[in-house]
C-alpha cells in the first residue's frame, strides 16, 4: 500500500514540476511556432518524445525511489 502512495505521490510531482520547470515564456514560443509550421507526422512525434521524456523520468523517480526503500529495510533488517 505505501508503494502505491509513492508511485502516485511521485508520478504526480514528476508531471506538475516538470510543466513547471522549463522557461514558460520561452516554451509557449517553441511549442506555438512547432504547431503552427508542422505537419501532423511531425506534431506526433514531438508529443510522443515528450511522453516518452516524462515517462522515462518518472521510470528514473521510481527506481531511485525502490533503491532508497531498499536501503532502509535492509538496515532495519541487520538492526534487528
């Protein structure tokens, strides 16, 4: 049940902080000129590089989140 907490808990700050962080101003430039001179081979396959980019960073979140709860249990494990 705790896993299921953090993967949402970290699935959701992955998908909110990384709006968040990129130059907004800057984005809705590229993004807005990309939609407007492309055609729709070329709109597909930057959103799928953007999904792809965001599921491989929560991918990372998750393993570096498993290897911490890995660390712990097998301290607590020796501790006792």
């Amino acid at each position: 049940m705790n896993l299921i907490k953090i993967l949402i808990i970290t699935y959701s700050l992955i998908f909110t902080t990384h709006a968040l962080a990129r130059d907004n101003e800057n984005y809705q430039k590229i993004v807005s000129s990309t939609l407007n001179n492309c055609h729709q081979e070329c709109k597909k396959t930057l959103f799928e590089s953007e999904i792809e980019k965001s599921v491989h960073e929560l991918m990372i979140l998750i393993i570096k989140e498993l290897h911490f709860q890995l660390s712990n249990f097998k301290i607590e494990r020796f501790n006792t």
